[in-house]
C-alpha cells in the first residue's frame, strides 16, 4: 500500500496557474477581476445575471463518521475527471470555517490529490468574507444594546431576543453569557450568547441573495426578537436601522471567490453557512456565475442527503430558480460498516456482515433523493484500507438499485481516480430524466412542512412539539412567518434525531423544541435534539500542532 504525502505537502509542492489564467478559461477578462495576490480573485456580479448554460450536479453523502466520507474531496476529483475527460467543468464549495480548522478537523479544502488550492490561503483569512459576516452581524448586536440602551422605543421584549452575538471561533465558554452587567454606562444587563459566523444568519443571507439589492432587502427582514406588548409583532433589523449599513459591509463578501483545484480546474469557494442550523450549501450567486460560464457545475452541501441535499432542494434550489439534473451518493465502506453495528475503532477491519447489515442505510438515501425527481449516480469513495469484498458487496448492491455507481479513488489519483465516476455521470446526464420539485409548498402550515421532511425523508412516524415548541409556530404564524420554508437542525449521525440511532431506524418520532425565525434567508429553524450553534474545541485541538515556518509557510494545518 502506497503511503501519501500529507494534503499539505502536496498543495504546497504544486505549480498553480496565475488566476488570470483560470479566470480566462471562463471568459472572464483580467480587468472584470479582482485579484487578492496572484493564484485568487473574486468575480464580478454580473456574470450571475448571464443565461445559464451548464447542467447543475449535487455532491452528497449517506450518514457519515466522524471524520466524514469524502463529499468535498469527490466534488473536485469529479470536476477534475470530467476536464480529463474533455468537458468543461467548475466546482462549487463552501468556504471552510476557522473554527473547525483549529478544531478536530484541521483544514477543509479537500485531501490528497483533489484539493482546491492556495490551500493555506482558503482555510484561513482567504479574501475576508467571514470577517465580513462576523462584522456584520455585531453590528446588528451592537445597533440592537444600543436601542435597548436608550429607551428600548420599540418594546423590544427581552426574553424574546432571537439574535446572538457571532465570532468565527470554537469556544464553548462562550454558549450562555450574560452582557450589560453593571447596567448604566455599561447598557442593559440581559441572557445572551454567541454562535460561531457559520451559524450566523448573515451567512446564511449571504448564501442565498441573488444581488446587492436582495442582499439589503433579506437583511432589513431579520427578525431580532417580538414587540412585548403585541408578541406578534416581528421587530426587525430595519426597525433598528441596521440593514443598510450591513449591506455596505458584506458589498465585496458577496461577490465569489474564484481558485483553482490542484490540477488547475476552476472552483468557486463562497460562503460557509452550517448544515443543520442553516441549509449547508455554498452560495447561490457562486451557483449561477459557474453555470454562466460552464457546462458542467458540480456543488456539494453538507452532511448527508437528509440534511443537507433536502435543504439544497428544499431552499437553495427553491430561492434561485435552479434546475438541477443529477445528484451523486458518496458512500463509504466504513460509514456503512458503522451503520450496520461495528465497533468504530475497528472501522478499518473487513466485516461483511456488519456492512450488509449497513446498505439499508445506502438504501434510504437513495430512495431521498429519488423523491427530488432526480437521477441518482453512487460514487463508492475508496480508502486505501478498504477490503476488495466490501468495495464489490457496496457496488453490486447500489447496481441492484437499478443506478450507475463507480468506485471513485480521487485522493490517491485526483482526476484519473474519478474517471469511471465521470463516465457515470456523463451517461446518466445524457439519459436525462430529471424532474426536480420540492417536497412541499410554502403556502402549508409550518407543522406541515416539518412533518413532510421528517416522515418522507428521515423516515419518522410523525412530529412531537415541546410547549415552546408550539408556542413557537403558534407566534411566527401570527407574525406572518408561515410562508418560510422549514430548517430542522438535528445531528448528522442518524435519520432520527438520536445520533446513536443509526442505520435505517423505523417507529421513531421526531421531537421539536423549539423553533426560531430566520426571516432574512427565508426560512424557520426547527431545533430536534441538541445541536450546537457554538462547537467547543477538543482536549487536543488541531491548533496546537500548527505553527509558521521561517519561509512563511504553514506547516500541521492538514
């Protein structure tokens, strides 16, 4: 068995393309650009008001590991193969957050040979977009304390405040706070708390305004907290007086990012909002810029197709007006060995019945996607400890589906690795086929739409509110709220909303406590089961194993 280099010392051993180079392969002109250094630049806005041309594919995954299952790395393999192929094709990826970076994670730009580069650049500072969103979003907090502070004219209730403060960290101690203390010159004592920028609803914002003035209007709708004498009565961020000057500060974030991936094809890396606190996707003027100027665009949203490709469906594809033609399954012998019952420590030892025991699992995520009326393609990510048995057991069972399905190996072989995928994909496309719909219409009832997603796509008999839960829907309706789309946040881990209910679970109910607005994206978040807005950092984070190199080079960041 062959031993990589580390991520890292394969990115910083490539030879990339200038960026005006790239740019020109999409017939963007040097002076339409705006270079941050040599190898990456952002793209003018009007390239997202041009015909669409290119055929939109989603990346997404089956219940994962912890470690993950190779979503980011199979999206860049999959453009690079489809380049090798002959076909022009661009990646859209989210942008990596610095807390997960300094966290278990480490960087998030992909691995081995299908990464996207500078890969030191993006996982940190990259071109300021999240220290735009995390400035705009304390300005809100700051502009919210102040009108507490002097009078508080619009009968702002504070036990009703919905909107947090954000800092583009993991750190626990920063969950429950209490700011104000003292009172007087210090501003009004009140509960409030933090959440890391990519749970932000300013990011979120960001991933779905189609220009500047969908940026403003979405901003001016955040809903801040409820009027205490008339509960139902939204107080707004244009209440405030927020929303323009909010505007000003994320003008550039919002225009994407342009790099390249490790074998000089295009990618997009804009706007990193979370995948279950908020829809997971990259944004969507990223989105139309790359199928304006390609032909083949292949995105990724996070975690498996029960969060992430539902609210890519769900939200995402609803917002833009996007077509999408094909989803591809990433799915992994180890991810199904977990789901079938092995122990996880012992992931990399061939066992085949836990792994059968694991494909109703596949199954499930399947038949999910199915129900967007798209075809579905089962990229099968190889590790290179996975056992011949295991690989031939997943591809013969995805065949039995009646899908294409490839075993992809793009982190050993980039490009080269993910051809058989790439073949895949190109004959399913030309099959045709797709008929993309949402699973449900924003004119039901909230509890509706929460129902939907979680009986026809996690599997659940049905929905249970807490009290506040209800009281919740109860309040948005009365607001006029009812109209959002829904955004349940639960764990990653499972269908259900206990993460060590794995596999395929059935006679379950999904249990909602509570449910808050997300006014300016357009959506509601529906909380199921504990999910953190702030991660806190491991005992061994991956920071401690970082530092700068005397040449200005990052060495442990991967």
């Amino acid at each position: 068995m062959t031993t990589l280099p580390s991520s890292l010392d394969i990115a910083q051993r490539a030879t990339l393309r200038p960026i005006v180079e790239v740019a020109a392969e999409l017939g963007v002109a040097p002076d339409d650009l705006e270079p941050y250094g040599r190898y990456k630049a952002k793209l003018p806005l009007s390239l997202a008001e041009k015909p669409s041309r290119g055929q939109l594919i989603l990346v997404t995954g089956i219940n994962p590991t912890t470690a993950g299952e190779g979503k980011t790395t199979t999206c860049i393999g999959l453009v690079q193969a489809l380049r090798r192929l002959g076909k022009r094709a661009i990646a859209c990826l989210r942008q990596p957050s610095l807390g997960p970076v300094f966290g278990v994670k480490g960087g998030a730009t992909g691995a081995g040979y299908s990464q996207v580069l500078p890969m030191a650049d993006i996982n940190l500072h990259f071109t300021g977009d999240f220290h735009a969103v995390s400035s705009a979003h304390a300005l809100l907090s700051a502009l919210l304390d102040n009108h507490l502070h002097f009078g508080n004219s619009l009968s702002i209730d504070l036990d009703r405040i919905f909107w947090p403060r954000a800092v583009d960290m993991n750190d626990r101690a920063l969950r429950r706070i209490r700011v104000g203390v003292g009172g007087g010159n210090y501003g009004v004592e009140r509960s409030d708390r933090f959440v890391i920028t990519s749970a932000s609803e300013v990011m979120a914002v960001l991933a779905l305004a189609r220009d500047l003035d969908d940026l403003q209007a979405r901003l001016s709708r955040i809903v801040v907290g409820f009027d205490r004498g008339s509960p139902e009565r939204a107080i707004r961020a244009a209440d405030l007086g927020a929303s323009g000057a909010m505007a000003l500060l994320l003008r550039d974030a919002l225009r994407p990012n342009l790099v390249q991936t490790l074998e000089g094809a295009p990618a997009l890396v804009h706007a990193g909002p979370f995948a279950n606190i908020a829809h997971g996707c990259s944004s969507l003027i990223a989105t139309r810029t790359a199928l304006a100027v390609s032909d083949y665009v292949v995105t990724e949203a996070g975690f498996g197709s029960d969060l992430g490709a539902e609210k890519f469906f769900d939200i995402k594809c609803r917002a833009g007006g996007l077509d999408p033609k094909l989803a591809v399954l990433v799915a992994t012998v180890r991810a199904l060995k977990l789901n079938g019952g092995a122990d996880a420590k012992n992931l990399q030892q061939e066992n085949l019945p836990a792994l059968q025991q694991g494909l109703p699992n596949l199954a499930r995520h399947i038949d999910n996607l199915r129900q967007f009326g798209v075809p579905v393609v089962v990229a099968v990510n190889r590790f290179a400890d996975d056992h011949a048995a295991e690989l031939a057991c997943v591809q013969d069972f995805a065949a039995a589906q009646g899908l294409r399905v490839a075993l992809s190996d793009v982190v050993a072989q980039g490009g080269a690795g993910g051809e058989a995928l790439g073949q895949a994909v190109l004959s399913q496309l030309a099959e045709g086929g797709a008929r993309y719909r949402p699973l449900y219409a924003l004119d039901q009832p909230l509890s509706e739409k929460i129902q939907t997603i979680a009986t026809k796509v996690y599997g659940a008999d049905g929905v249970d509110y807490s009290e506040e839960a209800a009281q919740d829907i109860e309040r948005l309706e009365r607001a006029g709220l009812s109209g959002l789309g829904v955004c349940i946040a639960k764990t990653q881990y499972s269908f259900s909303d206990d993460p060590k209910r794995l596999g395929s679970p059935r006679g379950f109910r999904i249990r909602i406590s509570g449910v808050s607005p997300a006014a300016g994206p357009g959506f509601v978040v529906a909380r199921a089961g504990d999910i953190m807005t702030m991660p806190g950092l491991s005992k061994s984070p991956a920071a401690l194993r970082m530092r700068l190199r005397s040449d200005g080079s990052a060495e442990g960041l991967f």
